[in-house]
C-alpha cells in the first residue's frame, strides 16, 4: 500500500479545521471552546501533534484578526462617538467585533480603522499622503 507524500499534512488540516469549525459560540471565536480543543488536540495525540495545532493556530489567528478592529484617532475620542462607530462598524460587519482604540497624533485629525488586512484610512494623515503620491506620479 502506497501512503500519498501529503497524507500526514492532510490529515492534520482535517482535524485542525474540525477542531477551528466548532471553536464557535454564537458566530464568534469562544476561548473556552479553544482552551477545550487544544486540551482535546494534545490528549489525542494525532500522527503530526505540531502540525495540527500550528494549522489551528493559523486559522484562529486569521479569524481573530476578521473579529477585531482598531480604531486610531488624532485624538481621544468622547464615549458617545466610540459607541456610534462600534454600532455601526458592527451593523455593517454583522456581527459583534472586538474593538480597540488609540490614540495616534501623527493622522492630524479624523480616524484610521483597521481589520485584518482592510485598512480604511479617513485621517488628515491619509489624505495629505495620498495627495503627494498624486503630485509626484505627475
């Protein structure tokens, strides 16, 4: 019988990706549900222990990143504006987001969102360096 050169990296994906599918509560990454996968994970002991749990590691971190936001602003932001962005970041989004603020002086004025690889730049910052990349591609 022939094992394919790639069997021990499939199967670890499998289980990795079983393990990340029911690491979920309420459409969101729960960390009880993790700590209890990787409990699980290690007690089992699979053919190739590191790779399952650097392939799950990869696909919590990924989703991780998806669930949360940081919110960069010239300066502190009042209460009430943090909690109009959050609402309508995750109205927009569908789902409830980690959040994150700080404070950045450098954007002048306006804010910076980042989510994962997204960046949505409305900064003073943003828009002073964009223009100059205009002016100097002519």
């Amino acid at each position: 019988m022939k094992v394919k050169k790639f069997g021990k990296k499939k199967e670890a994906q499998k289980i990795a990706r079983m393990a990340f599918k029911q690491s979920f509560s309420n459409g969101v990454i729960s960390e009880n549900k993790v700590r209890a996968w990787l409990r699980a994970i290690i007690k089992a002991r699979p053919r190739d222990l590191i790779s399952v749990l650097k392939v799950y590691q990869t696909l919590i971190y990924n989703q991780l990143k998806k669930e949360s936001v940081l919110i960069e602003s010239a300066a502190p932001l009042e209460v009430n504006v943090r909690n109009k962005l959050i609402d309508r970041l995750e109205s927009v989004y569908g789902k409830r987001l980690q959040t994150y603020f700080e404070v950045n002086p450098d954007l002048i004025g306006g804010v910076r969102l980042v989510s994962g690889d997204c960046v949505w730049d409305g900064s003073v910052k943003g828009s002073l360096d964009s223009l100059s990349d205009e002016v100097s591609a002519r």
